[in-house]
C-alpha cells in the first residue's frame, strides 16, 4: 500500500509541473499582460513601458524559471493588480468555494443516492422514469439559466433567500442546488447501476432467504456495496464542484475562487492566473489519487494490479 | 450569439415578472443608504494600478484632484488647486488650497501633491494609468501651499490630465507597497471609506470636513454601498427585490422591459465612447490594399447604415457621429463631410476606384459582435466580402501596431472630454496609425503643444476635418449607456456614463 501511495504521490507532481509549464506556455503564447494591463485606450508607448517594467519582455523560459524558482520557495507571485501575494488572495477567496463545494457535494449526494436507491427498487417502472428524468434534467439545463431561474422564483417573486452574496447562510442555498445537481445525474446512475447488479448477488438472495425486512436488504446489504464506485465517482465530482464554480460563483456574487479565476483571465493577471489554475489542477490531482487510495482499499485487487 | 440568445431569454422571463412584482422595499430613502452595483470587479482601489471604470467610479468620490471635469458641463474647473500659472510653455506653478483635509484628519500640503506627481511618473513604480504621465517632468515644493511642475514637452492637456490623478497622502506606499489604498483609503473626497470588503462591497460615509469651496460640492446623500455584483440579470433581481437602489451598463433589451416596472426608473444617455471604423488608408498591409484609394474609403462609408444598426441594435440614446470625436469634447468640429448611406452611390464609387466586383478583406474586431455583423452585412451587400477576425483585444492591439490589419472596428473614450488625448494615437504617426498624413499628424502636434486653446480649437479642427473628407477612418455611433434606479433617486452621470453619488438625490 505505501509504495502504491508513493507511486500516485510522484505521479502527482509530474502532472503539476506538467500543467504549470503547459498553462506558462499557453498565457506566454496567447496574451501580452502589457496590453490587457494598460486598457483599450493606452498609447503604445505606454504599452511598452509597462511591457519593460513587469519583464514580459523577457524570453518565456526565464520568465517560466523565475516563477518555478519562487513557487518552489513557496511564493506564487505578487499580483499585478492587486499588489498582493497571489497567495494570500487564493487564502482569501478559498473558504467561500470550499464551503460552496463541500455544500454542493453533500446535496448531490443527498438526492442522487436516495434517487438511484428507489430507481433500482422500481426498476423500469414510471418511478425509475421520473428519477432518471429528474436526474437528465437537472445536468440539461445550464448553470447560469437554473441560477437565474431559481433567482426569479426563490429570491424575487417568493422572498425566500437573498438574491445574491455570501453575508448569510441562506445566501449558499441556491448556488448549492445549482453546483450540486449537475452531480446528480452521475451519482444516481452509478448507484442505481450498483444496486441493480447487487440485488443479483447471491448474498442478497441469502438475505431474502434468511427473512431480513426489505429496509435491512436494501440498505444494510445491498446499498454498502453498490456505493463502491459511487464513492470513487463523488471525490471527482467534488474536485468538479471546486473548480468549475465560476459561473455560479459568479452570478450570485459570492467572490470565491471562481471569481478570481474569471476576473484574473479579463485581466490576464498572469500570476493569479498560473496559480489559480495550477490550485484547480491540485484538486483533480488529489481527489483523483484519492479516489485510487478509496478504490484500492475497498477493493485488494486494485492494490494488487 | 449563444450568450445572446440566453440574455434575451433572461430578458424575455424577466420582462415577464417585471409587471407582476409588486412594490419592491427600497431601503434607500429611509436610511439615506443608496445601495448601488458595479459589475467590474475591484482588483486595487487604487486607480493608478487598477484602471478599471470600477476604480474610476470609486476614485472620483474618495478623493479629489488638483482640478476637476464638471460632469455635466465638461468644464475644467480647480479643485485642491486655488490657482495655477504657466510660467513657460514647460512649467506649470500651483497653488494649493488651504485648510484641505484628508479623511484621517491631517491638512492637505505640497509634500502631497509632490510625492503623488512624483510617484506616478517614475516609471519604476509601474503605474498603469489609462491618461499619460510621460510628460511630467520633475515636481518640486515652492513653499508648504505651492508646488512646481516641470513638463517633459508642452502639454496642452495638462490641466485637464491633472483632473484624474487622485492626491494621496505623502508616504502612501512606505509600508504596504501598492496594495496601500486598496487596504486603507485615505483621500480628500467628498465620501470616506468607513468599511471595505476588498473586491466585494465598499461602504462609504459623507466626509463632515470636506473643504465647503471643493467644486463637487457636499455630498447629499449620507451613506453609499457600492457592490460588486458581475452579472446584470442578478443585477436586475436586485433590483427587482428593492437590494439596490441604482444600477447601469444595463443592455438595451433588459431596460425596455424593466420600464413596465412602475417602481423603477430606467434612463438612457449617449456616452462619450465612440465606435469607428479605420481603414489602412498608407497601406501598410501591402501596396495593394485597396483602401489606399480614396474613392474605396469613401465607398466604404456610404455603404454602412450607421442609422440602422443605432435604432436596431445600439438604441437608447446613440446618435450617428461624423467627426471622429465626441460632440461634447473639446476640439471636436461639427462641420465636418458627412457620408450618408447610400449604398448605390458606394456600388458606383467602387467600379469607379477599379473594383467593379468588389474585393474580399478581413475585418477585424474585439468587442460589439453583432454591430460588426451588421457592418460586414452593408459591405458585403456592394461587393466587399469580409471576413470576421473576432479576437481578444491583446493579440489584435499587437497585430494592428505592426501594421497588419487593413480594416479595425473598435471604440475609443477620450477619459478627459478632450479630443487631444486620443487623435494623436490614430492620426499622429504612432504604431497604430493606418492614415500616416504628415499633415494631419503636424497639425495634431501642434494642437497639443500650445496652451491656447483658439490655437487648439483651430489645429484639431482642421486636422479632423482632413480625416473625414480623406475618409482615413469612418466615426460610426456614440455608445448608449442604460441605467435604472429606483423611482425615488436622482443621479448625475458625466459624459462616459459613469456616476457622481455625491450630487445624487432623493425625490
């Protein structure tokens, strides 16, 4: 088991230095801060001197080394704009995603695990159909269109929870349902899946033999093992939830890390940027090995391979 | 045109509750609070590091300048300064106002004015300011009330380049570098900072002891919350459930349907931020390019329905420009050539320039996508088949610059309602310049290095009005700017629709 850790633990940070020298590499090619810094309307003098003073006019690679050097001593950067730590604004802005993240991993959880439970009870019944399209319908509509709609009926016609803002904890209800049900429809599948194939099993069969009550076959038995893969497939939904909370974020003004990372494109403010997305790709990186860690532990054969 | 089509639909569901809701609680008027939105976050509240209109909105009410644009009349007029003398065409002496406070209670003095001149033009402090400071020259303090300035070249604009330089505190960046008015803002202004959530709400209390002679007079409303909220149909829910009392940038379609809200106030005004077309007129993009033909650029501007595309797409209060400059800025001639739409006599123009069957070009772009369709509907239809280059504003900025682009839309603002500050980018020799006129770019230089302003008037006059009949660049529309606030508030907005709270009023 320690050397598996050890093995997903190197492969962790090849990918990180990976998508540091991809994302330096792409901004490099693709931006010249020195425009996007000094506005629409800045003469080109202005633009050049602007160029020379941060040192965008330095070849890539060094401007690539100089950043590698930092971060490794554990300084991302000093925004341009801000003129802040990258670091410290990442500290800033973390707690408001976390909590939006962690909200809407439980809430996915919440209805796609009760939803694929009664799915798989029912199967191919109208109660199956009605899960399954509540499931599909929920991943169909787009994020910024369930936000506005839910705004209008919640926040503005019934007065329920504020419009936007993070200054209450009524204000996370909506983002939570909207981040969260684009999980659903995976969660509900998978257990739905699982508990389809383990209501095969022979095990389950002994357990209707012995005369145990629905409630502890279906959820003492049969459910324990179904969630198997569920809970693989939840830690990557969940590094999802973390980082594509920008459109949410967004519309209900609620400045997480998503904001940062949009606001910081429309400036390319390429610190913030390189750090913004390098956090994003940490999520993946560690919920991805957790996930392997979760999957080899339930199941010896994963370790073994 | 997905993020159209979705916007309408917002619009179209929005439009449809704005008749149902009922009186929204507009907290506003009984606790004297106007609650307002900005949907360009605040990355530094400082505006010599952050140009963004966010900033510059916040700028104008924490702190003054040594002179100040009237919004509603562009006049320049002092603000902490009580006089000024040029004693020669490079040197500007000032002279302070007295009895000036800033927030945290310490007088206003020349080591102010000296350490914030002197700051933002040292380019080793990066500041990334929008107007010039390459043509300040060494400031000095004459005694505790009057500061010398010496400048790089005669600078015409001087004055008016002074009104958007905020005044700082001197010593402001000694301890926290330039995060140190994003963290604690200090000005003269006629609103303090009482309490900030950096980037995401800033509240502001009238200042008791801003200086009673300040132009921008005393602030009638007692408290000001500005937040940052980025999208405009949250914006408008806001709105919708009385959490905010003023709003803009509003797009035309959602302020049509928000007028069926008795309880809110929609307004629309043309701003100063023009749109244009530029043609490379000294073919820079290579000896062929057809624009280098008169009798093509004059095709090219009767062919555009400018009229057209303001009622059926810009609306509001957008008006068709023929000079390339804003009406209400200084220097901006009214009897210039007009080129009205008439899309035979542009059919004809070009069969006579040798293009019977037209010929195809890129028409590049960074903002405004439908106008520019509808601009590439009206050329295509005489035969100039184009074909959209719709990019980021970097990548496009840097191939213009090389002379790489042979037809850019775009828009400009002149910041200080002053001709001066743009022209020289577009007609003045600079890397962006498509026309290369020598004599246009002498009579821009020379509009700019005089201070009196007849001279001014009559270079910058003759100058645009060489641009125009030489059509070397086609002015299209001004922009609209929607606002909408709650029926019991005023605002006054300037000539770039930005806000001045501190002469809002309730009703």
């Amino acid at each position: 088991m320690l050397k598996f850790l050890l093995q997903r633990l190197a492969l962790a940070v090849a990918v990180a230095i990976c998508v540091s020298i991809l994302t330096f590499g792409l901004l490099g090619a693709t931006i010249d801060p020195a425009i996007a810094i000094a506005g629409e309307d800045a003469s080109a003098e202005k633009i050049q001197a602007l160029r020379e003073a941060f040192g965008y006019d330095k070849p890539l690679y060094i401007q690539y080394a100089n950043w590698f050097g930092s971060a490794l001593q554990g300084n991302l950067g000093t925004s341009p704009y801000f003129g802040l730590d990258v670091s410290k604004l990442i500290a800033d802005r973390l707690p408001v995603t976390m909590k939006l993240g962690a909200l809407a991993i439980s809430f996915a959880i919440g209805l796609g695990v009760p939803l694929g439970v009664i799915a798989a009870i029912y199967p191919n019944t109208w109660i199956d159909r009605v899960a399954l399209s509540v499931a599909v319908l929920g991943q169909a509509i787009p994020n910024f269109w369930f936000s506005l709609l839910l705004i209008i009926v919640l926040a503005v016609q019934l007065e329920l929870l504020p419009v936007s803002g993070a200054s209450t904890a009524s204000s996370y209800v909506m983002p939570m349902i909207v981040l969260g049900t684009n999980a659903v429809p995976a969660i509900m599948r998978l257990t739905r899946t699982g508990m389809l194939d383990t209501l095969q099993a022979d095990f389950i069969r002994t357990a209707w033999a012995k005369g145990l009550r629905p409630r502890q076959v279906f959820f003492k038995h049969a459910l324990r093992n179904a969630l198997i893969p569920v809970v693989a497939v939840t830690t990557i939904q969940a590094a999802h939830m973390l980082g594509g909370s920008i459109v949410v974020e967004s519309v209900f003004a609620l400045h997480g890390l998503g904001m940062l990372a949009y606001e910081s494109i429309l400036r390319s403010d390429i610190p913030t940027m390189q750090a913004v997305i390098l956090i994003f790709s940490g999520f993946f990186i560690v919920f991805s090995a957790l996930s392997d860690i979760i999957n080899a532990y339930l199941d010896p054969r994963i370790r073994v391979a | 045109m997905a993020k159209l089509s979705m916007r309408k639909l917002t619009s179209a569901i929005l439009g449809t509750i704005c008749a149902a809701v009922g009186t929204p609680a507009f907290a506003g008027k009984s606790d004297d609070t106007l609650r307002a939105a900005l949907q360009i976050e605040i990355a530094n509240l400082d505006t010599y590091y952050d140009s963004a209109g966010s900033v510059v909105v916040m700028t104008r009410h924490i702190w003054d300048a040594l002179f100040y644009i009237d919004p509603e009349t562009s006049d320049l007029r002092p603000a902490l300064a009580a006089g000024h003398k040029f004693i020669d065409e490079t040197t500007l002496e000032i002279d302070l106002r007295r009895g000036v406070k800033f927030h945290d209670g310490r007088e206003l003095t020349a080591d102010d004015i000296v350490y914030t001149l002197n700051w933002i033009r040292n380019p080793q402090n990066k500041v990334r300011t929008i107007t010039s400071t390459d043509w300040i020259g060494p400031v000095e303090k004459l005694d505790p009330y009057k500061v010398r300035i010496k400048m790089t070249e005669p600078t015409a604009l001087a004055l008016r380049f002074l009104s958007v330089f905020p005044i700082y505190p001197a010593g402001t960046y000694d301890k926290s570098g330039i995060a140190a008015m994003n963290l604690n803002p200090i000005g003269t202004g006629p609103y303090r900072v009482a309490a900030i959530e950096p980037g995401k709400q800033y509240t502001l209390k009238r200042f008791a002891d801003h200086y009673s002679e300040s132009p921008k007079g005393k602030a009638t409303i007692e408290n000001v919350v500005v937040r940052i909220v980025p999208e405009a149909g949250t914006q408008i829910a806001e709105m919708l459930r009385g959490g905010l009392d003023w709003i803009y940038m509003v797009s035309s379609d959602q302020a049509e349907q928000l007028k069926r809200n008795r309880n809110l106030a929609v307004e629309s005004k043309p701003t100063s931020r023009m749109m244009y077309l530029v043609m490379d007129a000294a073919g820079r993009t290579g000896e062929n390019s057809p624009f280098k033909k008169l009798q093509v650029r004059r095709a090219v501007s009767h062919a555009i329905d400018r009229q057209g595309i303001v009622t059926a797409l810009v609306q509001g209060g957008a008006k068709v420009l023929n000079a390339f400059c804003f009406p209400q800025d200084f220097g901006c001639p009214a009897d210039v050539q007009k080129y009205e739409y008439d899309p035979k006599l542009a059919k004809s123009m070009l069969t006579e320039a040798g293009y019977p069957n037209g010929f195809s070009v890129n028409i590049s772009a960074w903002r405004d996508r439908p106008y520019v369709e509808a601009i590439m509907g009206n050329l295509n239809a005489i035969g100039i088949k184009t074909t959209l280059n719709y990019s980021n504003l970097t990548p496009l900025r840097e191939r213009w610059n090389k002379g790489e682009l042979p037809l850019v839309y775009g828009s400009i603002g002149s910041q200080v309602d002053d001709v001066g500050n743009f022209t020289p980018e577009f007609f003045g020799k600079s890397e962006r310049d498509l026309a290369r006129d020598d004599e246009v770019a002498e009579w821009l230089r020379m509009a700019n290095r005089s201070s009196d302003e007849a001279v001014r008037r009559e270079f910058d006059h003759k100058a645009l009005r060489k641009v125009a009949s030489e059509a070397y660049a086609l002015p299209l529309f001004s922009d609209n700017m929607n606002f909408v606030m709650s029926q019991s508030l005023s605002v006054v907005t300037d000539s770039g629709g930005a806000p001045h709270f501190y002469r809002a009023k309730w009703k």
